[in-house]
C-alpha cells in the first residue's frame, strides 16, 4: 500500500513539473529614449507587488518582468532623477516619493504617462491602456505579443481589440503654456530649460469639471474638454479623461506577453530648448494638437498582433521600429 501510494505521489510531482508555471505575462521594457530612465511599478489593491518596484533603464537597453496570475497595476518612467547630498533619490517627473530608486509602494506623482493591466480578468482576458488622465511626461508604446495577440477579429481570442496601443508623440514642446511644466520649476537639469512634463487640466486647475468629480461625477455630466482633446487628438488610444473608455481599453486573451517601449520613435527623448524633434509630427492650433498620419495606427497594430506568434525577444527592438514607422 505504501509503494502505490508513493507511486502516485512521484507521479503526481512530476505532472505538477509539466504543468506551465503559473505566470500570467511577462513585460519587456525597452528605453529608446536619449537618456536613462527609471520604471516604476506599483500593484493594484489586493494584488502581491511585483519582483521590482524599480530600478534604472538606460538608454537602449531592456530589461523583463513577470507578473503572476491575476495581477493589476501600472507602470511608468521616471525621468531626470538623482540622489541628493543626503543619498535621497528624486525625480523631476513620475517620482513615487520613495527616495529610492525602488518605489515600495508609491505611485506616480503626476504628470506621468502611466500603462495600466489587468491580467486574466473578466472572462479570461487581459484589460490594458495607455492613459494620459494625469498627464504626460513621454512617449511609450504598449504592443502585444502571443497569446491573444495572434486572435484574429471576431474570434473571440481578443479580436480586434488586441493590439498595439500608446502615445508616440512628445506633447511637451507643444504642451500648452498653462499646463507646461518646465525644468526650472523643477529643479531638473534638462538642457535648455525646456519643457520636462505637460499636466492635465485637473491637476493644474482642480476643478470638479476637469477632474470629473463632485456633480461632473458620472460619464453623462464629465465631458471631454479642450484640455483632454489636446491629448485625444494627439493620442487616439490613449486615455484622455476619466470616461474616455469605449476607444482607449485594449484586450488580449489571458497569457499574452506584452512590449512596453519609451521613447519609441527614432527621433523622441531628445531634451531640448527651443526645439523639440517629438513634436515634429503635430501642429498646434488655438491649444489643440493634430497628429500627421494618426488614422495609420489601426493598420500598423494590427499587423504587429497577428505577426506577434513568430517573434522573438531578440527582435523586439526591430519589431517596435517597424510598428512605430508604420504608426507615424
């Protein structure tokens, strides 16, 4: 009796070692911008904080982090940090207030690009954005790879909802005058002085209208306003309000791995006085933003999708260049 049981107890471990393990994505951050930056990842309520809550990324580099099942949260980039005389770490953009480089819990002060997941939610799927609700501090591309990335619409798997999603443009040279933050008022050293962030309406006003609170509460009384246009209208996908869900929340099937690049065109993250090559693409009128090119992004994403089962880590960079062209 005892061998029978041992039996079954060896072969039950060893179907437990064929079993996959139990994470549910894995995100690979790329930083094409032209200097370093520092992730920052925070867990959702309820959910066990990732193996970092960050770390340094310098430029050109990757680096990978797994997320178990079920786990929500957000991640960003930090920009224009360094320790004090006192080893205090700070950041002129997306500090977390830890004065580490780890953020132990903290989240994004804004203005700060955020992407935010739900991994293996309602119905198996992943729910995923890019949102510029707390404003904006630069570009980031979020592109699916495997699992529901390889759906094709209508199947069921993610359909046209898995795809690439994010803001390629600097909105910081455009950003307008009342929403700016610039370097100085920082305390940052950007070459130039030049623009480091670009708020939201909310935060640079308070009020209930631009942060859709108190009687602007609800999706029928907060309405986009000329502040979250200028967003919009820069970054179809992104979030540019709090109601702003019907085009800005993304889906893939429950397993999907996913791509996060900063700074991904070849000519963004570039600090500058004056000038500023991310704009290069936009015009600004009467503080509204217009995109050159910007209905190309369904196009591009969705050929990342259904190309997503063939690629390898190792091609990433190259695959993010492509997309970002064709997005452009």
């Amino acid at each position: 009796m005892s061998r029978c049981s041992t039996h079954v107890a060896l072969r039950l471990l060893a179907l437990l070692f064929m079993l996959p393990a139990a994470w549910s994505a894995t995100f690979t951050m790329t930083n094409n911008c032209g200097y370093t930056v520092w992730p920052g990842l925070l867990s959702g309520a309820g959910t066990a904080p990732l193996s970092t809550t960050g770390f340094a990324l310098a430029h050109g580099a990757s680096a990978t982090v797994d997320a178990p099942a079920s786990w929500s949260g957000r991640m960003w980039a930090r920009t224009l940090c360094a320790e004090d005389s006192t080893g205090k770490f700070t950041c002129a953009t997306g500090d977390c207030g830890s004065g580490g480089i780890q953020c132990n819990g903290g989240g994004a002060a804004p203005p700060a690009t955020l992407v935010e997941f739900t991994l293996d939610g309602s119905g198996g799927m992943d729910f995923f954005d890019v949102s510029l609700v707390d404003g904006y501090n630069l570009p980031m591309i979020v592109v699916p790879q495997g699992g529901g990335a390889a759906a094709p619409p209508g199947s069921g798997g993610g359909g046209g909802k898995c795809m690439a999603t994010g803001c390629l443009v600097d909105l910081n040279g455009a950003c307008p005058a009342d929403l700016r933050v610039m370097a100085a008022s920082t305390g940052a050293a950007a070459p130039g002085g030049g623009a480091v962030a670009c708020r939201s309406a909310c935060e640079a006003f308070g009020s209930p209208q631009y942060c859709c609170s108190g009687a602007y509460g609800n999706p029928n009384t907060c309405r986009p306003s000329t502040y979250s246009q200028f967003f919009k209208n820069a970054c179809p996908r992104a979030y540019s309000y709090a109601y702003d869900d019907s085009t800005s929340t993304f889906t893939c099937t429950a397993g999907t791995n996913y791509a996060i690049t900063f700074c991904p065109s070849t000519t963004s993250g570039k600090y500058s006085g004056g000038e500023n090559p991310q704009a290069a693409g936009v015009r600004s009128t009467n503080d509204t933003m217009v995109v050159l090119g910007a209905e190309q992004l369904s196009t591009a994403s969705s050929a990342v999708a259904h190309a997503a089962p063939q690629l390898t880590l190792p091609l990433l960079p190259l695959v993010v260049a492509a997309v970002v062209a064709a997005m452009l």
